[in-house]
C-alpha cells in the first residue's frame, strides 16, 4: 500500500513538471510571436516586402525590404541544397556501409562538436578562407560559410531517422539480389523521406536565421542580388541594421523585418508538413 502510494505521488509530480515545462515552453513562444506581430505589424505595408531600400531608408525614408528577403531566401536555400548534397551520402555511409568502429564513433563525436560550434566561428572561417582565396564578401561566400553551419544538422538528424527504418525491410531487400546502394537509395531513403525532409526543414529554418555566419561572408547591400559574386542582404542583418539606429520608426520597421522573417519559417514549415503527410503514404507502417 505505502508503495502504492509513493507510486502516485511520483507519477504526480512528474506530470505536473511535464505540463509546466510544456506550459512555460508554449508560453515563451506566445510571448516572442506576441511582441514581434505587436511591434511590427503596424509598419508593415506592401512598399515593405515589394521595394529596395531607398535614399536615407535608415534615417527614416521610404522604401522596403525586398532585398533583405530575396537575400536571405537565396542564402538558405543554396547553403541547404549544398548540406543535403555533402550530408545525405554521409549519413548514409555512417548508417549503412561503416559499421561500428572508432573511426565511425569519433565521426559521430566531430559532427556533434561541430553542431555546438557558435556561428561566428563558422563565420571567422569563412572569412579567412574568402581571404585565402582571393574571394571577397558574396552570395557564393555566404552560402559557403552557411552550408558549414547547416552541414552537421543535416548529418545527425538525416542519421537519426535512417536509423528509424525497420532492420526487416532493409534485410528482405538484400534477400532478393539488390545491392547495397541500391537499398540505400531505393529503399531506406525512399522509407526514411518523410523523417529526411523534417531534417532538411530543420537545417533550412536555421540557415535562414543565422547572422553571425554570414555578416563578413555574404556582406550586405541596399539592392537585390545579381550575381554569386555579389553582395547579399540577409533579413537577420536587416533587422540588426534596423534596431541599431536612434529612430523609432525604423526600429519599428526592424519588428516588421522579424514578422516576415517568422512567417517564411512558418509558411515553408506548413509546406513540408504536408510535402512530409504525401510522403508518407510510401512509409511501410
């Protein structure tokens, strides 16, 4: 009975830390989406998301930030497309061809370094190796710099959900002749789409809101994007830029950056959650 007891009340408590700490959580999210729409939506207009700054758009003048926008979106997507292409094959050489060693663990133990690394440092190398090269501050530097950051993300999630694929599927298709690579490719990547994507999704929101990595790379520019040598403006930049002035309604412009920036994450995430629910009707269950 005293056991019984004990049980319950342990069983309580645990509850109610869960539900607080799923409270507080949520509840920090409202906060931040709550003070950004309250801020920022009273500057945004179509001038903001359609037009390049103008002449003195820092001091107060008209214009937007399509740049920004456009910058950013090139960023993301070019640094994510070159993470999937480099992390993809490595996680599935980690999962399926490598096997356990020292080797495959210290692998492991490297890409966990390397997700924990603070941006800036990715940045500083970026930069350095822009300088080693002769390469100057450019779209191509900054989806460089990014990719380095995106890379580890994309390894350990895609790594984590190859290891989701059921052992008996992967088995029965070496059972019936086929290779390895083309399990690899025709089976557990064809299975493992869904989690890959979620993956892909998680590496892009953080390519998309990275500052640090991309404030010596990428540059920043008042026009839009020409040219992979070019500078780039980033929406993260753009609010920094914003914020740091002494007018009030630039600030303000600032929170209307961060509003467009929280909604491409927002519209790109509900987009993969249904890219993801279509994809799965080819999961085996």
């Amino acid at each position: 009975m005293k056991r019984d007891v004990l049980w319950r009340i342990e069983e309580t408590v645990m509850r109610v830390l869960m539900i607080g700490a799923t409270a507080l959580a949520l509840g920090c999210l409202a906060l931040i989406l709550g003070a950004v729409v309250w801020k920022g939506l009273p500057a945004m207009s179509l001038a903001m998301v359609t037009q390049c700054p103008q002449g003195g758009y820092y001091t107060g003048a008209g214009g937007g930030i399509l740049n920004a926008i456009l910058g950013s979106l090139y960023l993301a997507v070019g640094a994510t497309l070159v993470a999937l292409v480099l992390g993809l094959p490595i996680a599935l050489y980690l999962q399926l061809y490598a096997g356990r060693s020292r080797l495959i663990e210290f692998v492991r133990l490297a890409l966990d370094v390397l997700w924990g690394i603070p941006s800036i440092v990715y940045g500083a190398f970026g930069f350095g190796l822009m300088l080693l090269i002769g390469l100057r501050a450019s779209l191509l530097g900054g989806i460089i710099a990014l990719s380095l950051v995106e890379l580890p993300i994309m390894c350990r999630a895609i790594e984590e959900v190859l290891k989701m694929v059921p052992f008996e599927l992967t088995e029965s298709a070496y059972a019936l002749g086929t290779t390895r690579w083309e399990v690899a490719w025709k089976v557990v990547v064809r299975q493992a789409l869904p989690g890959i994507t979620s993956a892909i999704l998680l590496a892009f929101g953080r390519g998309i809101g990275d500052a640090a990595s991309v404030l010596f790379t990428a540059g920043y520019t008042d026009h839009l994007p020409t040219s992979p040598l070019r500078p780039v403006a980033s929406l993260p930049l753009a609010v920094f830029f914003q914020l740091a002035t002494p007018f009030p309604s630039v600030q303000q412009r600032a929170y209307a950056s961060a509003l467009v920036l929280t909604a491409i994450v927002l519209i790109i995430s509900v987009l993969a959650r249904l890219a993801s629910t279509r994809l799965s009707r080819f999961v085996v269950k």
